[in-house]
C-alpha cells in the first residue's frame, strides 16, 4: 500500500516568517513530488514539482527531496495571510500516472 | 475559459436517486480521473480512464460508475445515491511523463 504521509497541523505562522511543510512517502519507486494548494471549498492547484535530490525554488517556494530519507519538504519565504490554505503532498511512480496524495497540511498565516 | 470544467457545480440529491456528474477538458490530455474528497481524508481515487477505451477502477469504485464519452468528456454516475456519498468531487486530467494533475472546479453533492 503506497501511502503518503503529512501533519493535518494545523500549522501556524506569522506574517513574514518562514512555513515549513513536511511529507514523507513509502514507495521508494516514486519518482515524481508534487505540492498543491487548496483554498478551502476550491480545487488543488499545483506550486511545486520536483523529481531530483536536492532543493528546487520558485519565487517564496522552495521544495526539498531527499529520496534516501523518503521526504519531502515545502518552504514557504515571507509567508502572506493568502499562503493560509492546506497543502497536499502527492508522489508518483515513473510511468504510473496515478499519483498518491497526502490528507494534507492545514496552514495559518496572521497578521 | 476554464481547461477543466465540472457540472454542475452543485447539486442536492435525495437517496436513491440516480445522478451523474459531468467533466469536459480542453487540455487534450488523454488521461482522466475522478476523485472525492471528504473534510480530514484528502483526495480518494474513485475511476481513471488513460484513453477513450481505457477505464480502471480506483481506490472507492463501489456505487459508482463512469463513462468515457470522448477523449475530452467523462462522466461520473451515482446509481442509487446514499447519503455517506456526500463530498466534494473533483474531475482532473493529465499528460505527459511528469504525473501532474489539473483539477476541474468541483462539484458539492449533498445526498440527503
């Protein structure tokens, strides 16, 4: 059974601090990571996808990988009251297409 | 315009109607999914389909059926909704080697 592992939280952190996420996976056939963003009530949206050990940054965004520990991070820089949402981890193995979600992390961000 | 779109968006139901819920993409993506999503248990895999003739069922098939009208249309049926079907149901698609989903907007059913 695949799974994909996150704290509910939730977490919460002031304006402008540092969000850190956390993920961890069981399959060490994954090969593809992917962060989403849900906003209560919306749809996931994709921030972040990584595939190779190491950090891969966009913008405030900075994912980690560290496939021999099976985790994987999602850093948020100068977190804004509109980062508040949860965050689903998902992993996928090369050539499955049918990725394993995380339940997800519930983030806070106050002012 | 939307690549993914879901209808409806929401929908009130009593037990043991049947209802479906449709999803179009203009993405030309060959593969589909359906998921529901319940308050604390993340995205459930109910069907996914990688081509016109191509259905699997996923992790939560049981009273539900799908239908692959088309390369960019495919429908999620309840045969005889219950009220534990309640949830929120998302549409995705996907390509390529990189596994990425693009969700629809959802739809909220309420079987009462």
């Amino acid at each position: 059974q695949k799974e994909v592992e996150q704290n509910s939280g939730p977490l919460s952190v002031p304006e402008g601090a540092i969000a850190s996420l956390n993920c961890t996976y069981s399959d060490r056939g994954s090969q593809s990571f992917f962060w989403y963003r849900q906003y209560s009530g919306k749809s996931p949206e994709l921030i972040m996808f990584i595939y190779s050990n190491g950090d891969k940054e966009d913008g405030r965004f900075t994912a980690q990988l560290n496939k021999a520990s099976q985790y994987v991070s999602l850093l948020i820089r100068d977190s804004q009251p509109s980062d508040s949402a949860t965050y689903l981890c998902a992993a996928a193995s090369g050539g499955s297409y049918i990725p394993t979600f995380g339940r997800g992390t519930s983030l806070i961000v106050h002012p | 315009d939307a690549d993914v779109t879901q209808t409806p968006r929401n929908r009130i139901t009593k037990t043991g109607k049947r209802i479906m819920l449709e999803c179009s993409q203009t993405k030309g993506h060959d593969r589909m999914y359906w998921y529901r999503q319940d308050p604390g248990l993340g995205l459930q895999l109910i069907y996914y389909s990688f081509d016109v003739k191509d259905i699997n069922k996923g992790e939560i098939s049981d009273g539900y059926s799908v239908s692959r009208q088309a390369q960019a249309k495919f429908s999620l049926s309840l045969e005889s909704a219950i009220p534990n079907q309640t949830a929120l149901y998302f549409c995705a698609t996907s390509e390529g080697e990189t596994d990425t989903q693009y969700f629809g907007p959802g739809t909220r059913l309420t079987v009462l």
